[in-house]
C-alpha cells in the first residue's frame, strides 16, 4: 500500500458555487482515503462547504479552512465520486482540497 497525496482546485462559478470530484484516476484501483483540507480563503460570512461521496453527506466543512478526517476513512471505489461542493462563494475565486490517501499499489 502506498501513502499518496493530491490537490485539486475550482474556480467558483458565477452562481457562488464550485465543486472538486474526486475518482481513482486509473478506474481499477480502490483508494483510501485518510483527509481531506479545503480552503477557499476568502469566502465570505455564509459560505459552506460539503464533503459528499456518492452525493452522501460525509461531513461539512468551513469554507475558507478546514480538515476532513478521522475513522473510519472514506473507501473511494472506481466507481464513486468524492465531491467537495462550496456554495454563496464570491464567482471567480478559488477553492483547493488537498488530499491524503493510500492508493493501494505496493
């Protein structure tokens, strides 16, 4: 098993929202994942922030920083999605999750 890491970003859309997926990149392999930090710096009072697999609450989060983690971590499969989704975000800004996981090789 391999311990890995990741970082995505979005762009918030003119809607005030913006949404990171996440999937195993190779679509065979079963990921494990052990956190998840998200930032978006300088969402204003109101924001949230969810983390979601499958559309699931997994957890919220604070939007401008905050870390998803403890048990039990969160078994990404190739076919699930892992979303975290912001909304009443200023359009144009940027949210950035960086991720920790084991991606199963050896």
């Amino acid at each position: 098993m391999a311990p890995a890491d990741r970082s995505y970003t979005a762009v918030v859309a003119s809607n005030g929202t913006a949404v990171v997926r996440i999937r195993p990149s190779d679509g065979i392999s079963t990921w494990t994942i052990s956190q998840l930090s998200v930032e978006l710096g300088n969402a204003p009072t109101g924001a949230i922030c969810d983390v979601r697999k499958n559309g699931y609450l997994v957890s919220p989060a604070i939007p401008t920083g905050d870390t998803v983690a403890g048990d039990p971590p969160t078994i990404l499969q190739p076919s699930d999605t892992l979303t975290v989704e912001w909304a009443g975000c200023t359009p144009g800004t940027s949210g950035r999750v960086l991720m920790f996981f084991d991606d199963g090789s050896r």
